[in-house]
C-alpha cells in the first residue's frame, strides 16, 4: 500500500484506504474517492495531481493525494 502521489501516471489503482480527518475522509469520498473504487492518474504537476476517478476528472494536492492509500 502506498500512497497515491507516488503512482505513475496512466496506471489504474484500486483505493485501499481514505485517511485523514472525518470533513477530509468526507470530501474526498464526496469526489468520489472510495474504498474499492478504482482512480487513474492523468498527469502530475509540482506535487498536484489531476486524476480520472468514477470517470470525472479531479485536481487534487499533494497533501490530499498523500492521504489516498492504493
């Protein structure tokens, strides 16, 4: 298990754990981002990520990629 900002772009990984505070858990699951659910990474960019998540495309942090464990 590691982290999502460290994964390659073009790569489908399954979400193994959404960690963080309850409203940050809440948020990203509200992006889509669940257990279970599979996220792709676009591109990267200084640490922000664009990624295909329940086939929406979402701009996310280093620091929220940090707490999506694939």
């Amino acid at each position: 298990m590691m982290p999502l900002s460290m994964m390659e772009a073009g790569e489908p990984n399954v979400i193994k754990k959404v960690g963080g505070k309850e409203e940050t858990r809440r948020f990203l699951e509200n992006l889509g981002f669940v257990v279970g659910g599979t996220v792709t990474v676009i591109s990267e960019t200084d640490g922000n990520m664009i990624v295909n998540v329940k086939d929406s495309r979402v701009a996310i942090g280093k620091d929220m990629a940090n707490k999506i464990m694939v």
